[in-house]
C-alpha cells in the first residue's frame, strides 16, 4: 500500500562482508583455543622449576648494592682477539655505572650512566669526543661493538642474572644432559632469553638473548667465578654474538660494598 515501507534488503556486497567478519572471529577464536592448550604433567613440572628457580636467580647478590674493579679487556673482530686494555669501572644499584678505558695508564674513554643520562667521552687527536643522550638507549656498543644494555652488565658485573620481562618460563634438561636450561618466552614474540645452569640448577654459566626475529642479540657467560666478602661474582667474563664479535674481560681486582657519590656516575662537558 502506497506509504507503508517496504521491507529493507541487504546487499550482495554487505553480506560478503558480513560473512568475512564472521569467518575472521571464529578463525581468532579457534587460534585463542589453541594458544591456551592446558599443558601436560610434564610441561606443568617445568613450569613449576622455572619458577624456583626465577625465585632463586633474582636474590642472586640482591644486597650488592656499589662495588668496582679493575682488570684486562681484549676484545675481538671476526673471531681474531685484539689488543687488551685496562679497565675500570663502579657499579651502584642497578643503573649506574662508570667506566674508563686506560691505554698506558692514561684515560681514553670514559663512559657513565646516572640512571637518567648516559654520558660519553673520548680523547683523540683534535678535538675530544663528548656525547649526552637518554640512559634508556643507552649500550655499550662505541666500546665493544656489541649493543650490550647498561643494565646488563651492571647486572653480570655484579654476578646476577639478567632477567627479561616474560610471559612464560619453563626448564628443561640440557641435550648434553650435563645441566638445565631455563627458557623465557613473551606472547606474540617467543624467546627472548636463555639461561643455561648447572647440574645444581642453580649456578649459571651463560645467558642468552634474542630479538623479535628469533636471533640472537648476544650471550653473556660466566667463564670463571670468585667470592668476594661472600658475594659469588666473576672473575673472568665474555660476551660475544654468532658473528664473531666480543670481548672477555679479566678481573684482576674486585671491592664491595664501596662508597659512592652522584658526581661519580655523571661526564661534564670539556671545557
């Protein structure tokens, strides 16, 4: 009848779309199902020793507060190591750090992290080296060609175990079957670290890290250990990547528990 509406119809091209949308969310859902599978006994178990184990790794010298060192550092290219030199450093809290590189007892680089800026400084013929950027990208690759994070080798210098943020971890028996490994993986981005432990599951001996590719970014390893006023620390440490890049450091001379002030972990400027 003329005025009444007729009754509305729906497009080919909207029902197209209607019907994709619903084949997307039941395809988000089933992979959701998936992704939440209830894992087995034998996953649960290495679940459950991932997480002692994590418990155990982050009191790892959890009073070490300042300490320093001095010792020899060679670091290499292509697999060929180069010329060692010495190096100092003091380490605070977990994101402080100063460091100077002496070649024949003169300072060449001086690196310092406060927790907020990271500073650079290097001697040279002409004019002096002098940079200031944020401490959060801040890396030590200028010195070893390696990006290694600030945090990380206040970290291993202290004889802790950096541990990356991380959905999941699980341990598990080393193919050698000569010691564990305890494996962290974050949602949407799978592994991002690897920490390899002894028989004992609870002395570390190398840690591995990896980028969103699944590649690893470098690995950290604790080649010999010492204890210092009670603190397992290291001796001798290397770190290195797959493409023949790295450095091992000697520590000839280690102190806790040392006195720190502010100004140590800040570079001015060259007049």
């Amino acid at each position: 009848m003329p005025g009444d509406s007729e009754p509305m119809k729906t497009a080919p091209c909207d029902l197209q779309r209607i019907l994709l949308i619903y084949v997307f969310a039941v395809c988000l859902v089933g992979c959701s199902s998936l992704s939440r599978k209830t894992p087995g006994p034998e996953e649960l178990a290495a679940m459950a020793e991932a997480r002692l184990v994590l418990n155990a790794l982050s009191s790892q010298n959890d009073k070490l507060t300042n300490f320093k060192g001095i010792g020899k550092i060679r670091i290499w290219q292509n697999g060929q190591k180069g010329i060692g030199y010495t190096i100092a450093w003091i380490g605070s809290e977990r994101s402080k750090l100063s460091i100077v590189v002496l070649i024949s007892g003169h300072p060449t680089v001086k690196m310092a992290s406060d927790g907020k800026w990271f500073y650079y400084y290097e001697v040279r013929e002409g004019e002096a080296i002098y940079k200031k950027f944020s401490a959060t990208d801040a890396t030590l690759q200028r010195l070893v060609s390696i990006p290694i994070e600030i945090r990380d080798i206040i970290q291993v210098l202290a004889g802790r175990t950096p541990v990356r943020e991380h959905h999941s971890a699980v341990l598990h028996r080393q193919d050698s079957g000569t010691g564990y490994v305890l494996t962290l993986k974050k949602r949407w981005w799978g592994i991002v670290e690897k920490v390899f432990l002894g028989a004992d599951k609870a002395q570390v001996h190398e840690i591995e890290f990896f980028n969103r590719s699944g590649e690893l970014i470098y690995r950290a390893r604790f080649d010999e250990m010492q204890i210092i006023n009670g603190y397992q620390v290291p001796s001798k440490l290397s770190i290195s990547n797959d493409e023949g890049v790295g450095f091992q450091l000697e520590i000839q001379r280690y102190l806790t528990d040392v006195p720190v002030s502010p100004s140590m972990f800040v570079l001015e400027p060259p007049n």
